[in-house]
C-alpha cells in the first residue's frame, strides 16, 4: 500500500468506491471512458479534473492531491462537489431514517 511521505494517508482511503458515471463521457484512457461526473455510493457527486500524479517509481503521489481530490482506478483524479446535493438520500441516509423510526413512536396521548 502506497503512502504520502509528508502526511501519511494511506492511498485506500482516497480511492472513490462504487462510483458510477453521472454525466457524460468525455474521452478514452487505455479503453476506459472517462466521465465528466462520477456519484460514489453515499450520493456525493465528484468531477473529472485529470490524470493522478506518479512518482519516479510509478506510485500515485498521494501528496501530490489537493484537498477533496479523489482516485478513480486506474488513475483519473475526480474533486469533490462541495456544493452538490444529492437528489436522492444516500444509502446511509435512508438506514439512519429507518432505525430512528423503530425506535421513535409517536406518544400516545392520554385518554379523556
């Protein structure tokens, strides 16, 4: 596992997973498209902004990403969309709302 000699991430918790095209293709690397958008599997929408920066011994330079920049395998960076809401609550989101829902019954009020 690579890691940034400067800030020691770990380059698995920069790699986007289960993300799946959310705009349109933009072009072609080594037979794979390249989206304009990517949503990963929490809803959060990332944007195509190049190709992930290698070390003389072919490593990502993990500290070469800037903040919110993200690793599609093989190598496309994607930025996260700050400003980007989701249309449909996360998987995440909707398990919260049903587990709070068990636990949370209305009151009963009293009888007159």
């Amino acid at each position: 596992m690579s890691v940034g000699p400067v800030t020691g991430r770990p380059l698995i918790y920069l790699i986007l997973q289960d993300a799946v095209p959310s705009g349109l293709a933009i072009g072609n690397l080594g037979g794979d498209t390249i989206y304009e958008f990517v949503t990963d599997y929490f809803g959060k929408r990332y944007r195509y902004v190049g190709l992930a920066p290698r070390r003389w011994s072919g490593e990502i330079d993990v500290d070469a990403l800037q903040a919110g920049e993200f690793i599609l395998p093989p190598n496309l960076v994607y930025r996260l969309e700050r400003s980007h809401v989701a249309r449909q609550p996360g998987r995440i989101a909707r398990l919260w709302a049903s587990v709070t829902s068990f636990f949370v019954r209305p009151s009963k009020s009293p009888s007159r």
